[in-house]
C-alpha cells in the first residue's frame, strides 16, 4: 500500500453525517460523531467519498463481540497508507451499535486507517479505540452478518462483501 498523507478534513459538529453501508448481507446505516470523533470522521468521510471501501469485506466475526472490515488486503493488515490520530471520548463504553476504528496493538490510543469494527454486543474493551460513530439503523443486518459462519481466526467462510458506502449529510 503507497503512503498517503492523512487527509485534512473534519467533520462540522453542526451538520450529521449518516453512512449508509450496503452489504451483500443488507444494508446498515451508521451516524458519525461530528462533535466526538471530528478527525476520524473526517478521514472516514474522505475515503468513502473516494470509493476506498467498496468492494472491500468484513474479515473479522466474532460472534457476541465485533464485525471488522476495510482492509484493502482483507485479511487485517492493510490500510489506506496513512494514519491519524484522534483520542477517544473520555469515558467512552464500547456498547451493542458504537463503531470505532481498528488498530493494532503496539499503536498509540486513538490510532486509526481504514479498518473499522461494529460492537454486537456490549464489550469491556479498554479506552483505546477511536470512537467513528453508532449504528442507528440495520442493526439486525450487523447481527446477521456476525451469525454467518467464521473460522477459529474469525475469518469468515463466506464473503460479507461492503458492495458500497454511500454518505449523507444534512
């Protein structure tokens, strides 16, 4: 993956910014956090808006606790050949619905590409992970695609292919 410079764009707290992820398992509608999350917002918006997610899988299930996708390699190690850098919501909880961005171990809280995660069941997950927004509807789509069968590494047996992410911002 070509290194990128970290998109500039932040997200406007007095606007709402609804993605709209159609899935080959449905679709599924996530509210980004204009006024939590303004940078990883802002980087998400900016790839969505360039086509980097369509086409592209969740490559995690893991029943009772996330559905993961946005690799570029599909298998949990690519990105979009940057980074930025947002700290978590002081207090944040990681419940059923809340979409935050993956990283990897040894990164700095608040580190984030292209990989995000949706939490199916509420998680005690450590502060670490930069909040992106909830899934406000087609939270039985999320459920769907996390009952579909997955391997011990939580790779899926089956493609869940995101077809497209559309944005809409009112």
């Amino acid at each position: 993956m070509k290194k990128r410079k970290p998109p500039t764009f932040q997200l406007s707290s007095d606007r709402t910014y609804t993605a709209k992820v159609d899935t080959n398992c449905g679709t599924f509608e996530i509210r980004l956090d204009a006024k939590q999350a303004p940078r990883t917002g802002g980087s998400f918006v900016t790839l969505v808006r360039e086509g980097f997610y369509n086409g592209l899988t969740f490559h995690r299930i893991v029943k009772g606790f996330v559905i993961q996708g946005g690799d570029p390699f599909g298998n949990g190690m690519g990105g979009p050949g940057y980074s930025i850098r947002e700290r978590p919501p002081q207090g944040i909880v990681y419940s059923e619905g809340v979409v935050a961005m993956a990283k990897t171990g040894a990164e700095p809280a608040g580190t984030s590409g292209s990989q995000f995660f949706v939490v199916t069941a509420d998680a005690s997950l450590p502060p670490d992970y930069a909040l992106l927004g909830r899934v406000t509807k087609g939270l039985d789509v999320v459920h769907r695609i996390e009952s579909l069968p997955a391997g011990a590494d939580g790779f899926p047996t089956k493609p869940v292919v995101i077809n497209k992410i559309d944005l809409v911002v009112a």
